[in-house]
C-alpha cells in the first residue's frame, strides 16, 4: 500500500494507537526484559478475566488446588514423564531430525535472576486499605448511580466488585487492562453531577481498547485519594513488573492461563526439578530454568542448527548468511547482524565474540526486528507532501456514539478514542440545545446529548496528540441560524489558531494542500455559501473554468444556491470552511466540468458500490483530484460496519467507520493505518493519483505492470494462544488458522490450516497457504486463529491484519491482538513469507 512513498525525516507526535507493544516473555534480552512473574501473572490474568463475570470462574484467584483431581497435559509431553517440558521433537521443513535443545547461557541467567528477585510489590497502607475494601458509587448517568464494593484481591493485580445489596460479584478487571486514572469531574456523567458531588470524590478508571470507562465516587476525598494514588502505583508497578517468585499453586493458576493442561504429578516434578533451592518456591534462576523448559521451540532450534555449523551458536559470518538468504535482507547485512547481536545476545562473552547464541537467536525472531510487519514501515515513512486527495485518511462515523445508533450513549470518549486511534476525519450533529447551546447527539433518536462546546474543547486537546497531520471535522449542521453563530463563535474562541480559516497561501487553490503544509491544523467541512473565491481577497490562481455553453445557466444555478444558502447557513459558520464544502454528488462529467478541488461528497455506501460496479475507472479518477467521504448506511442501527476495502481500491478517501464496533473491518482499518507513523494518512499507489489513469478495481489487467505476485505463507507454529472468552473452566482450545486477502474482487480469498486438538500452548501446522495477488498494492492481509468448534460456530481467538506493502519475508513472528484490536502476548503465530514476483517480460 502506498507505493511511490519515499522516506521522511519530519515525524509525527507518535502513534498512540491501542495495540501495546508486544513481548515474548521466554525471549527478550536482560535490559529489554519485561517478563518476570509479575507479567505473567499481569497479562495472562487480564486475559483470563477477559469476559469473566464472577470469582466461581477463578477459584479464589488461584489455579486447581492440592485436591484437584489429576489433569492430562496435552500438547508438551508425555503424562506423567519426568524431565523438562518440551513439544515433540518434529522434523523441521527445511531440515533432518530435530536438535537437542540449547542450555541457557550463563550471563543470562544471573541477568534474569536478578532482575527476578531485585524488587516486589511492597504493600503499602494504601494498598492495604484498598485489600480491605471500600464501598462507592458506580455512575452511568445523573438518575444511575449504584453502591458497590471494591476490593484489591491478594494479588495486587486484580480488582473485584460487588454490589452492596445482593453481595454478588458483579464484575472483575486487571490492572493491565487500565490505562490511566483521571481526577475530579472529567467525564461527562461526572461533570453532569458537579453539583451534587465535588470532584475531589470523583475518579474515572479509563481502559485500554474499546471497553468502558469507570465512573466513581467515594465516600471521602480521602478514599478517593486513596484508591487514585493506590491504582496509579499498582499501573506503574504493573509497568515495572517487579515481583519475584511462585509458589506451586501460582504455577498450576500460570499453566491453566497458559492454555497448558498438565497432569498434576507431572506440573509438581518440574517445578521440583527447578526448585534448586528447595524452597519450595521458584526465585530468579530457578523461575528462568522452569519458564524456559516451557517455553523450548524445537522448530526454532531446528532453524538455528542448519545454519550453526557446531549447533551451539552462529558465527557472525552464519548469521549474514541466515539474514541474507532466508530473510532476504540485502542491504547491510553485515552492520545488522552486528546490530542484532550487541542487541539480542543474552551472553557478554557472546558479544564479545560477535556470535548469536540459541537463545539470541529466538529472541531476534521474536523481536520486531523479526516480526513480520516491516519495522521501518512502522514510522513515518511516505511523502507527505502530495494532495490531500491522494491519500487514504482514517475516519469516523457518528464519532460521538460509543454504543448503537438508536439509544446509545453520546460521549466525548468517543472522540478521545478515535483520536488516540489516529483518526483524522471525525464527525459531529449540531441541533439546537437548551439555553443557546447547540447539542451533539444523533437525530430522532433516543441517544444521549454532550454540549458543542465540550467536543471542540476535546477535539482541541487531543487532535494532535498521536498526529501531527491535520484533522477534518465533519459537520451535520442541523441548528438555527442564531445557534449556527455559536458553533463558529465556539470554534473561533477554543481551537484559536489550529482552525484553519483561510487558505494556506491567500489564493484559490489550483488542487488541495499536502498533509504537510497543513500540519496542526482542523479543517471543518459542512456547507458554504458561494464559491472559495468569494471568501478570499486576491484573485484564484488556476480556476477551473466554466464553458461557454454552460456560462448562463450555471452562473444562475449558482447563483440561486447561493441565495438559498444565505437563507438557512449562518455566514460566521460557512466562512469557516474552507478546503471541504459539502457538494451533492451530480455524476463524475458534472463534478469535473464545474466542480473544485476544494469541494467534497459524501455518498452512502450502497451509492458507491453502484458507482464502483457502474463506472469503477471514473471513479478511481474522480478521486484522483477530489475527496470523497463513504458513510454507513442508516438501516445500520446497531452500528455494524461495511467493508472499507472495497471503497479504498476505487480510491475514496474518507471512508467513515464505526470505531466503537469490533470485526473484520476495524481490523481492516487498524491494519492499513497501523503503518506510517500511524499517522492517520496514507499514500495511494501511484496509479490511482493520475487523474488519466486507466485502472479499474473489476478489471486487473488494467494496472499497467507486470502479471500477479505469488505468495506463499507456511504457517509453522502458534505460542501460548489465549483461551476463548466465558469458556468452561479447564477448556483447552483446538486452534486453526485462517490467511485471509481483502483486495481488489479477484484478489478476495481465505485459506485455512486444519485444526490442532486440544493444544492452546504449542499447537504445530506446518502447512503451506498459497494466493496469487494481482493488485498488491491495496491487498491487505489478516491472519486469523480461531478455536475449531464440530457443532457451532467457530470462536474467535485472535488476529494481526497488516498491508501487503509492509510484510517482511522470511522466516517471522505474528504477535496476535485482541477483538478490540489490544495486544495479547505473548501470543503469536511463526510463519515463512514467500513473495515471488512475476519474471520481467523483457526478459522472457
């Protein structure tokens, strides 16, 4: 996606985006490792408790206890066979029989071991009374506000609770899902009950991904101090991870999270075998051996020892090889492998000799330097300086709605979320309000209401926050004409400078401004009166004219628009548009015969579709030199999405979603925009920014250049795949994998591997999935697992979807995110990438 970009040196604030940073907690070096007990216990709990609604679902917090009956361990080893665990020692593709595992290097371990016991959650008076418990009020709204007991539970990374009248646990959630705490009255509902609860009781628990925020209000200041300070030191705590040891039971409750179904006798030998010290716990090394057997990669081992002439570590020379012929690296191999090494190898002395150790060599593979996401495709890294036609911008729907479109919730969240994402075109219906306030909500309908006011203030706040590339406010103006002058008065006074009231040279554009020239500022687009020039006082540079024939009458027309304009659109407010007046869509011959780059329509999506299969190249032309915006249809109440790709290969730009409903196409959305510095914009291919260009997304013989590109995707192996949400207690998934490609219609196809019975820890493939692409350029890919169900419907386990511009080859991790689009590590899927390009006709 986004072929002729050429790299920039002006960055972006940096992508804030929901999906964290992944990490596999066997493979990350010393001074990168975020592993430790207190990580794994963190992630895995929040994804166990991800959907769990009571504590039956835990046990008391704990995993089966001395009393549980034995448990047959599927998928890494044998039952009850005494010994380290590994998966079965099976030939890799490329190779003879399997290595035996590697030891873990010296350095390594003390590194590991120290980092293990240096430090642990110390229990403070605060936490202490947050374990004790505290009884306060959960808000939704000014008449819904409940009494409920919230608890620390034992762990220090998990908060239960209850309600006050029926004593039933209502609720859970980790401290790993929550992403700040905000003080005082800084959400709606909580501003709404300003006068009945001061802010120094009031706190908002905000989450990562799509979940809900939490609004309480304590008893005291003093509790809410307490549980604010309380929660803030358990999320950098959780950030530190520092923690330092198990007991058996912690590691039953680890393997249980892990997706490992372990006989209990066995589980009990290993952790003998690592207790060295017989402590009866597990601390720093003894942790590092334990985890380390768990996590042995066979498939990986078997890779390093074909290119390890001793099978005990790469030499330098080995690695460029490696790099070189599998990973297809050819530029500066040798810098990079040296790179690698300083940055990978556990072992000082290793460093020292310049060679990769087993152990670097798994944590390389599992680094973003060896996922298959391009790390340089990551930051910015396209010219921003075309057209703002020519490129694809990430946009919202309805962006005030948190829920469905009938009687959900209207919230500044939904603004704040949106913008964190990297979305650039966000949208807002003004109607009238109480005491001249104009109001956002959505029409005729039940949905809840937010002043004009505290949107601007919001979008002021965090417009730029993970962007520093323009964003476009898209207006439903639905208001009187006196409370249209309060909109512009509004977003004069709070967005001062940043919103763009003139063009950026003073003169009627010839074509739109880049991404570049219009950095910082918000664009609004809604109706004006007149035309651009009308507005401005020097003379336009480059008019499109109007032709002869159609002098008189179409001055007329304008004419009569104008004055029916000036009747119903507040002239304060329609000065304030500027690059995006609102035109209705009259055909592709009308809009270039009359229409201006400056101007923009916004189709429904069953309106494009007859487009894209009526008139596809004309289209794909039209927005060459013009923004279109595609917006859900209405019949969607439930806040459902269409497919974007179909939009973006005829070349819309302003393809509106609902960010606040999960599925394929957020995935779609999240995986195209997750590259450039999540940005917000990305750079169309070259053939759909000529506005003579011959392409048709129904035809792909009309993209000039060379026949379809093959590729071949050998999924090998899948690493500690979560378990399904609200699955029965002990359920170990059966996982298979589907590759999906969203891209143009002949390029659309899904393949999946067969399914792994009972094995969520390890599970093998080793298949091959095969796809011929004829438009790689807007071809998107999206690996899916799911959790292969005889009876039902297959359950979702997790998915990573990206462009095909930005896959590496070769041999790479997929580290997998959630539904909601949030990191879940450490799970990922190993794959081989081969792309195989079509031989040079002139060649042949």
């Amino acid at each position: 996606m986004g072929m002729g970009g050429r790299p920039q040196t002006a960055g972006t604030a940096g992508c804030s985006h929901p999906c964290r940073p992944h990490h596999c907690l066997c493979t990350r070096p010393p001074v990168l490792l975020r592993s430790g007990v207190t990580l794994i216990r963190s992630d895995l709990e929040r994804r166990r408790l991800r959907g769990v609604r009571g504590p039956g679902a835990s046990r008391g917090g704990g995993g089966p206890g001395a009393d549980s009956p034995p448990r047959r361990y599927q998928g890494a080893g044998s039952p009850g066979s005494p010994g380290p665990v590994r998966p079965p020692a099976v030939k890799h593709p490329r190779s003879g029989a399997a290595p035996e595992s590697g030891s873990c290097q010296r350095g390594e371990r003390r590194a590991m071991a120290s980092l293990l016991c240096n430090a642990r959650i110390q229990l403070t008076d605060t936490l202490e009374q947050m374990q004790q418990g505290t009884l306060m009020r959960k808000v939704k709204s000014k008449s819904w506000k409940k009494q409920r007991f919230f608890k620390l539970q034992d762990d220090c990374m998990t908060i239960w609770y209850q309600s006050k009248r029926t004593g039933k646990t209502e609720s859970a959630f980790s401290i790993s899902d929550v992403e700040t705490v905000r003080e005082g009255h800084q959400s709606e509902v909580l501003q709404s009950l300003a006068e009945e609860f001061p802010p120094e009781r009031c706190f908002t628990i905000v989450f990562y991904g799509r979940r809900g925020n939490l609004d309480l209000i304590a008893g005291s200041a003093e509790e809410a101090q307490c549980w604010v300070q309380g929660l803030r030191q358990l999320i950098e705590k959780a950030d530190k991870n520092k923690d330092g040891r198990m007991n058996f039971k912690e590691v039953q409750r680890l393997l249980k999270m892990m997706n490992v179904d372990m006989n209990e006798d066995h589980a009990l030998r290993l952790f003998q075998d690592a207790d060295k010290s017989e402590s009866g716990t597990l601390e720093g090394e003894e942790f590092v051996l334990f985890y380390k057997a768990l996590t042995q990669r066979e498939e990986v081992l078997s890779l390093f020892q074909e290119f390890s002439e001793d099978g005990k570590k790469l030499t330098l020379l080995e690695l460029v090889d490696f790099l070189r012929q599998e990973q297809l690296e050819d530029e500066g191999t040798e810098e990079m492998a040296m790179e690698l090494i300083d940055k990978y190898e556990p072992s000082e002395t290793a460093r020292a000799r310049h060679v990769l150790s087993a152990d670097g060599f798994l944590m390389y593979l599992c680094s973003p330097e060896g996922s298959i996401f391009n790390p340089q495709h990551r930051a910015l890294w396209q010219d921003m300086n075309q057209p703002l036609c020519h490129y694809f911008i990430s946009s919202s729907h309805n962006t005030y709605l948190i829920e469905d479109q009938l009687r959900g919730q209207s919230s500044i969240e939904g603004y704040i979320r949106a913008l964190k994402r990297g979305c650039r075109c966000l949208e807002v219906d003004c109607w009238d309000g109480p005491n001249g306030e104009p109001m956002v909500y959505h029409g005729h309908t039940f949905t809840s209401k937010i002043p004009f006011r505290e949107v601007v203030s919001t979008l002021g706040k965090y417009a730029f926050k993970a962007s520093d590339y323009p964003v476009i406010l898209s207006l439903e103006n639905h208001c009187s004409m006196e409370q249209q002058e309060v909109l512009a008065q509004q977003l004069k006074d709070i967005l001062g400078e940043q919103l763009l009231t003139t063009t950026i040279d003073g003169h009627v554009p010839s074509h739109l401004p880049s991404p570049e020239e219009l950095k910082h500022k918000i664009l609004l687009k809604g109706k004006k009166i007149g035309r651009l020039e009308d507005t401005l006082d020097g003379p336009g540079d480059e008019v499109p004219d109007v032709s002869d024939d159609d002098n008189g009458a179409e001055a007329e027309e304008e004419r009569r628009r104008a004055k029916k304009d000036k009747e119903t659109l507040a002239q304060a407010l329609s000065d304030c548009v500027i690059y995006c007046k609102n035109v209705s869509f009259r055909g592709f011959q009308e809009a270039r015969s009359h229409s201006r780059p400056s101007e923009i329509s916004s189709l429904s999506e069953a309106k494009a579709r007859k487009l894209i299969r009526d008139a596809g190249n004309e289209f794909v032309r039209h927005n060459a030199w013009q923004l279109t915006r595609i917006y859900p249809s209405g019949m969607r109440t439930d806040s459902s999405n269409y497919s974007p790709q179909e939009m973006w290969n005829a070349g819309c730009q302003i393809v509106a979603l609902n960010f606040q409903t999960a599925g394929t196409e957020m995935d779609l959305c999240d995986g195209l925009f997750s590259q450039n510095g999540c940005c917000g914009y990305v750079l169309k291919p070259p053939f759909m920014r000529d506005e003579e260009t011959l392409f048709n997304p129904s035809d792909p013989s009309s993209r000039e250049g060379p026949g379809p590109i093959t590729l071949t995707i050998q999924v090998i192996s899948g690493q500690q795949l979560p378990k399904v949400a609200n699955s029965k207690d002990g359920a170990i998934i059966d996982p298979l994998v589907r590759v999906e490609i969203h891209g143009v219609p002949a390029d659309q196809a899904h393949q999946e591997t067969k399914y792994i019975e009972n094995n969520g820890f390890n599970p093998r493939w080793d298949e091959t999935l095969q796809f011929q692409l004829h438009v790689p350029e807007l071809a998107l890919v999206r690996f899916v697992v799911e959790d292969y169900d005889k009876t039902s419907r297959n359950d979702f386990v997790g998915q990573f979807t990206l462009a095909f511009a930005n896959i590496k080859p070769g041999y790479r991790h997929i580290h997998l995110l959630s539904k909601d689009g949030t990191s879940i590590p450490p799970s990922s899927l190993f794959v081989h990438i081969r792309i195989t390009e079509p031989p040079d006709p002139e060649q042949d």
